[in-house]
C-alpha cells in the first residue's frame, strides 16, 4: 500500500516536471522592434539626415518582416474556420501593425510627422 502511494507520488511529480519543462521550451511571443536609435529631430534639406531616416525605414521594414514571419510560425490552437482564416492573415496583418508602429516610434524619435515616414 505504502509502495502504490509513494509511486504515485513519484508519477504526478514526474509529470509536473514534464508539463513544466514543456512550458519552459514554448515559443515566446514575437516582438514587433527595431534597434535602439538615439533620439534626434532630424532636418530633411540635409543629405546626412535624410540618409539617417532612410535606414530607420529600411531597418524598421527588416524588423516588421520578421515580426510577420514569426507570427506566421505561430502554432495553430484551434481547427475552426476562423482560427484557420485568422492564421492565413496573421502575418499580414502582423507586418501593416508592426510597420506603422515602428513608423510612428521613429517619426516620434525624429520630431517628424507621422506621414514623412
């Protein structure tokens, strides 16, 4: 009687540190950023500041794509019609919100309207 309580003890412990370990190895949430720019109003009649927002929009570009295609990785949690629609335009959608998120954190950044970047 003591052994089957002390082996089922062990098993749920057992178990526990399964469910755990899985959880510890899931995939984290993708993140929608870009490299860390120091915070300046450019001027846009100088050829430098003009090259600076070019590579901001570049590199933000860079950051939303693979912010799109980690979410297109994303496992599927259910098979109904609208999880299967909603995980055919995730990426999409995921790309357009991340793109215009970085464009406003550089316009903020830069001291620019939100329509020049």
């Amino acid at each position: 009687m003591i052994l089957r309580s002390v082996a089922t003890a062990a098993g749920a412990v057992m178990l526990a540190a399964l469910i755990g370990a899985a959880a510890g190895l899931s995939r984290p949430d993708p993140v929608c950023e870009r490299p860390a720019d120091a915070a300046r109003a450019l001027r846009l009649d100088r050829a430098a500041d003009l090259a600076h927002l070019r590579d901001d929009v570049r590199r933000a570009r860079t950051a939303a794509e693979a912010f799109a295609a980690a979410v297109a990785k994303r496992p599927l949690m259910s098979d109904s019609v609208d999880a299967l629609e909603g995980k055919r335009t995730a990426p999409a959608r995921a790309l357009a919100w991340c793109e215009a998120t970085l464009a406003a954190e550089i316009a903020a950044q830069h001291t620019l309207p939100q329509r020049t970047v």
